[in-house]
C-alpha cells in the first residue's frame, strides 16, 4: 500500500488538522504500514492493530507531549511510535540498536513511562498526576490499560487510591475480548454520548449544587438523585462498581469508530475528576480479518500477538548459518509442556499454574489434556504464587510456570506465603537469562540472585531437557521447602522422548569432562560452551575440567572441597547477573575456605542488558564460546603456549 501520510508525519501536530476522512485514511495506513513491516521482521503485532483508532484519536485530541500518556505495557504502542517521529526508524523496532518494542524513556519525549509488565500504567499515570498537583503544572494525564492488563491487582489499587485522591486523571479500558459484548448497542452508544455531553454534565453538577441549598431532605433527595442514576446505569452499563471506587463511568463504545472515540475524548477530557472510559476493540484487528477468515478470532488473536519474521527480511550471514544448522531438538518451554503432561499422567496430586501465559510457558497441550488440573490466574503472580502456597498446604504438588522477569513481581508471596511455611511449590521459570528482542524489561537476570538469598529455597539450572526431567520428579520428592528450576528461552539441546526419570541428591553437581589446568564450574546450557571451549584447550596442551553446576543453592560442598585442592584457576560462567549470583556463592565460599588461587566470575553485568537475538548479546557480554575462551586464555599461566582460535 502507497503512503500518503505517515511519511511527512513528524509529530502529532501534523494530524491536529486533518479532516474527519484524513484520520480515517491515516488508520489505515497504519494498520497496513504495521502489518506489513512486523510480519517482515517480527514484533508484536495484534496489540498494536486493536488500537490504531484509539491512538489516533487520542493524538489528535490531547496536547501531547505537554498532555500525559501513559500506555500499559507498551507493546501495544507502535501505532504511537509511528505518530511520534520514528516512522523512519520503525523497521529497526526490536532489532539490536533499533528502536525498543515497548516504551522506553530515553527514546521520545511522547514515552512518558516505559513498562514491559502489565498492570503499571494507572499507578504510573497517578503518580503523574499528582505531580502536577505538587507542582502546579497544567497538563491532562491518561493511562491506556487493557483487560488483561486489569486482572492485575495493582490496577485496582490504583484506582483504588484515584478515586480517593479525586483530580483529573483518565483511565481508558482497552477492552478487546473476543466476544462482543451484549452493552454494544443503539442504546448503550445513546446513553454514552448523553452523559458525556458538557451540557449534561453542566446541568448534573449545577443540579446537585441547588440541591445541596435545598433548606429541608437536601440529604434524601441527593440520596434519591444518585440512586436513580445508578440504576439506570446499572441497567444500561457494566460500569457501576467504578463509579463506587470514585470513578465517573463512560461506555463502553465501539474502539473502532473512530469519530466516537474523538467525539467522546473531547467530551470528557476535561472533567475535573476520575474518569475511566470503556471502549471494545478487536485484538488484531486488520490482520485477522484480511489473512485468517476461516478460522476462529479467538485463536487468531494469540497467533498474532507477536509474530516471527515471515523471512523477507535481511538476516545476517553468521545468524542465519547458524539457524540452517540448528539441530530440531525442542525448546526448554516445549520440554516443560511434555513433562507437565508426563507427569500429570504418572501422578494426580500435580497441577500446573500459569499467569496469563498458557502459550508462552508451553502449556497448551496441559490445559486441553487436564482442564480442571490447570489454573490460570491472569496477570496476577503474587496471587498465583499465594494460590500456590494454599494447595501445597493441603497436600496438592502445584507446579507454577512463570517467566523468570514476571516472578519478581510476586516475590514477597514467594517468601512471606511460601518459603517461610515450608510449602513444597515448584517454580518453573522460563525465559530466565537473555530473552532477546523484548530487552531489559523481560531478560531474566535477577532470578538466581533474588533466589538464592530466600531461607530453604532450593535452586538448580538444567543443561538440557532431559536433566529438566531429572530435576522435575526430583523437586516432586522433596515436600517441606521450594524448588525452582530455570531454563533460558533457547533450544534444550537434548531431549529424549520418552524418557527414564532420574533421582538427583539435593546439592549434587556433575564432572563432565576431567582435567588438571583449570575447571569451569557452569550453570545450564552454559555447559556446552565449556565444553567446547575445553576442547579447543586441550587441542593446545591446557586440560580443562568442566563441571554441571546443576544445584546452585544449595551447593556441592564436597565437590568445591574436591576443586579447591586440586586447582588454582576456577572459572565460574552463568546466564544471570554476577553480583548476588551463583558466582558470587562459589567466590564466598572459597574465601572462607582459605583458597588463595585466581577466580574469574562471567555473567551479566551490573547494568541493565539492551534488546537484541540471544546470540548477538550473549557475544558482546562475553557469554559465547569466544568470550569464554579468551577468559580462560587470560587466565593460564603465561609459559604455556596459548593459540587464537
């Protein structure tokens, strides 16, 4: 599709005078520009497609930047990237340097708050709007949250304090289920445009205010008033339990008709207290109905959510070599989705949870096989983990898969609910280390550090997908303290299916290959690296022991008794931030253990990783072969003949 306007499109300011038929005209343009360009490089894309009206609109009406918009989660917003100076840009979006697939600060002005988690933007939003209060600024704020994004506790607890605070602060309701709701109607759109109208609103507050001068029953009568309207929009509108909680209820409308959606805003934008404002959308919307018309647009929506490049798209020479000769082994979340059925069907008392991440964490197949044995609490860890905590406590094993970036989110419920009752609750988290192109807000760097130091909780790293077997039936054997397992978003190397079950002691780590120089203690995957590495070194005379540091917490004690005496060079090389990290456990050990040789800890660096592919930034951390290479390199001693490789 030819573009006539998103290219001379610079700012909001160039749309401010568009004709009713211009806007209508600008959506589609950028329905068509983002299909065409994410499905070309990859990216999220359904999001996005349900919100082009709404971002629209809300450009056109608000004075952004000096007007607030803050959008939960943010990878809904490349309709707003493209409306924002980054039209040039955007075939960079989560490309490594390119522009972030989700609102990111340092990268516009127009990105008033960035989030990769759900949930955040009406905290966020009022934290903003306050501000303006203490400093007294003028400018309107406006958080965007989904429905999915409202199953999040935090979303109620700032509506919840909204309604207390009572200033000016818009809340728009993205709601995008796959049905349309019956309130979607003659009526329902009537009675909107009725009491979002000024002169509505006018009319209601002068008549409550001649009210409050009435010289006898001002009380009964103001009773009467309110209870009338409450009814009738208890009859017409799901919006009433907002209205109690200090919000003025708006909706819902059709997300997709574009001159409501503007007639409504600029209604409302004004209204000097809470408003939240409901509108239905269509997840998708564009892409489903132009590729996918046969199917059901429930099932369409979760394959578009995020899509993989469609191959048009230049791939560099070295990638693209290694995708040719990537062996077809499944991913650790596949594995996780077969062992979750092996095990519900070898055992009754499992259950599996997720939040909101049913495809993600690789349990599709879980939840169709065992429907009532799979739980999915919505964006909601720190209830997951606390719904946990209860089955455990009356004898249910639960399995609760939740990516390593989200757990942080539930982490007082893993201590203060769990590990401090002793609750036998299975942590299985994926996307633990570098996620990629979703970049800092989903790499899960923090989950071996805020692990470790909790009391009793057991924390271990698979190599691959059959040791992922061993440490499942072996963290079903334990039954008075946490388990957690963490695998990175990766291919699991090796995988037998079916496969024999083995029971590993609580703290064991594996010798992989012997050697006398110098041994690299290696958490996960990492093993493979190390032996690789150690087989270019013993190409060159240097013998290199690799151990599989499976149990991070707790330890090998008699193993690192075993190293400490035989070697003066120790490597340690993890996919998790070095400070609090497994390094940093072996480094305290050693000290206090007298030992007096050289340690070289490899991992994350204490900033925050940018986005791009595994493999580019685990290059540049010196998390490859060639990083850990030229580590042990640097480490031998200087009269052995050391080749580059």
């Amino acid at each position: 599709m030819s573009l006539k306007y998103l290219p001379n499109i610079n700012s909001p300011k160039d749309i401010r005078n568009f004709s009713s038929k211009e806007l209508q005209e600008l959506c589609g343009e950028l329905r068509s520009h983002t299909i065409e360009t994410i499905t070309e490089i990859g990216g999220h894309l359904a999001p996005t497609l349900g919100v082009i009206e709404l971002t629209v609109a809300l450009h056109y009406v608000f004075n952004t930047p000096k007007d607030k918009l803050v959008w939960d989660v943010g990878h809904q917003g490349y309709a707003h990237k493209l409306l924002t100076g980054r039209f040039k840009e955007f075939p960079t979006i989560r490309q490594f340097k390119g522009l972030s697939g989700f609102l990111k600060r340092s990268e516009s002005d127009y990105d008033v708050i960035g989030a990769g988690h759900a949930s955040t933007s009406i905290s966020a939003g009022l934290g903003i709007a306050e501000a303006r209060r203490q400093l007294n600024e003028d400018y309107r704020v406006a958080s965007i949250i989904g429905d999915g994004s409202m199953t999040g506790g935090l979303a109620f607890e700032g509506i919840n304090n909204a309604g207390h605070l009572g200033k000016q602060f818009l809340v728009i309701l993205n709601d995008n289920e796959m049905s349309i709701s019956p309130n979607v109607g003659a009526l329902s759109s009537y009675f909107t445009r009725l009491i979002s109208n000024p002169l509505y609103n006018r009319v209601r507050n002068e008549f409550w205010d001649l009210t409050g001068r009435l010289p006898i029953a001002k009380s009964q009568t103001r009773t009467l008033i309110k209870k009338v309207e409450e009814s009738l929009k208890g009859l017409i509108v799901p919006g009433i339990l907002f209205d109690e909680l200090g919000f003025r209820y708006f909706g819902p409308i059709d997300g997709h008709d574009l001159n409501m959606v503007i007639s409504t805003l600029e209604n409302i934008k004004d209204i000097q207290k809470p408003v939240l404002l409901h509108i239905l959308t269509k997840k998708g919307k564009g892409m489903v109905s132009l590729n996918m018309k046969n199917r059901e647009y429930h099932e369409d929506a979760i394959k578009f959510h995020a899509v993989k490049p469609n191959g048009k798209a230049a791939v560099p020479e070295k990638i693209e070599s290694k995708v040719i000769k990537e062996k077809p082994v499944p991913s650790f979340q596949d594995v996780f989705g077969k062992l979750s059925c092996e095990i519900a069907r070898n055992r009754n008392d499992t259950v599996c949870i997720t939040a909101a991440m049913r495809e993600g964490t690789g349990l599709v197949t879980y939840s169709k096989e065992f429907p009532d044995r799979y739980y999915d609490v919505g964006i909601a860890e720190g209830h997951g983990v606390t719904f946990a905590s209860g089955l455990a406590a009356q004898g249910v094993r639960p399995i609760a898969a939740i990516y390593s970036t989200f757990l942080q989110r539930a982490y007082d419920h893993i201590i203060h609910d769990c590990a401090i009752q002793h609750l036998p609750v299975i942590f299985c988290m994926d996307r633990s280390g570098i996620a990629g192109e979703d970049g800092p807000t989903h790499h899960g760097s923090l989950d071996i550090a805020y692990l470790r130091c909790v009391q009793d909780m057991i924390v271990t790293a698979p190599k691959n997908g059959n040791e992922f077997r061993h440490l499942l039936y072996t963290a079903l054997n334990i039954n008075d303290k946490p388990f957690s397992i963490r695998y990175p978003k990766a291919s699991a190397v090796l995988f037998d299916e079916p496969g024999q079950m083995e029971l590993l002691p609580i703290g064991s780590w594996e010798t992989c290959k012997q050697g006398s120089d110098i041994v690299i203690l290696a958490v996960g995957p990492m093993v493979y690296k190390a032996l690789d590495v150690a087989k270019k070194m013993n190409d060159v005379g240097v013998s290199v022991e690799v151990v599989n540091c499976r149990f991070i917490k707790p330890m090998d004690i008699a193993c690192l008794e075993n190293i400490r005496s035989r070697f003066s060079k120790i490597v340690t090389i993890e996919e998790g931030i070095i400070n609090g990290g497994f390094g940093d456990g072996v480094s305290g050990w050693l000290l206090e253990a007298g030992f007096s040789g050289r340690l070289k800890r490899l991992g994350l660096p204490d900033t925050f990783v940018e986005h791009g592919s595994r493999d580019q930034i685990l290059s540049i951390l010196g998390l490859d072969s060639d990083g850990l290479l030229k580590a042990i390199q640097d480490m031998v001693d200087d009269k052995k003949e050391v080749h580059n490789f």
